[in-house]
C-alpha cells in the first residue's frame, strides 16, 4: 500500500467541507467520500469553524485587526539599508573581497 503525499487544502475548500457537514444533510462517512478527505479532518475543521464563527459578529474581529503600517517609515528604511549595501559592495569591490565573497 502506497503512501499518498502530504496535501494542502485551502482555505475556502476547509470552509465548503465544514459547512457541508455542519448542514447535516449527509454523514461524515459520506462527506469523508464525497470529499475524498478523513471523516476526523471534516470534524476538526467542523469545530475550528464553529469556534470562529462568534468573530464574525462580534467585536473581536475589530479588536485583533494588525495595526495600521507606517507606509513612510518603511520607505525609509528600505532606502537606508539600500545606502548601506551598496555602500558595502563598493568597500568589498575595492579591497577585491567581493568577487571571493560571492563564489
């Protein structure tokens, strides 16, 4: 019996799976079929859906959004560290550093 390789499902496959089995219009063991997934990955993503189903509604979607990024200060930092390797390169290329650097 040969192993079947590791797959990655995505996001909107997990949620079209859990909400099938959440209708309960068939069994797991059907679903599992229909699928082609374990009935116990069709529970688990079961549960991950309902346990994130309140943030949808509530608060908490607000609350655990990523603050907001700075645009200007990563400019900036991107052009700083940009002037500090080309100014690296140029040392390195002078004292001969750089061509043994890169093999």
């Amino acid at each position: 019996m040969t192993k079947r390789p590791r797959r990655n499902h995505s996001p909107a496959f997990k949620a079209k799976v859990a909400i099938a089995a959440i209708k309960g219009e068939k069994t797991l063991a059907e679903l599992a079929q229909q699928f082609d997934v374990h009935a116990n990955q069709i529970t688990q993503w079961r549960g991950q859906l309902l346990e994130g189903a309140t943030a949808v509604f509530g608060d908490g979607a607000k609350a655990d959004a990523a603050p907001a990024v700075d645009v200007k200060v990563l400019h900036a930092k991107i052009g700083e560290l940009t002037l500090a390797n080309d100014f690296l390169e140029g040392a390195l290329g002078k004292a001969g550093l750089l061509a043994s650097a890169s093999r």
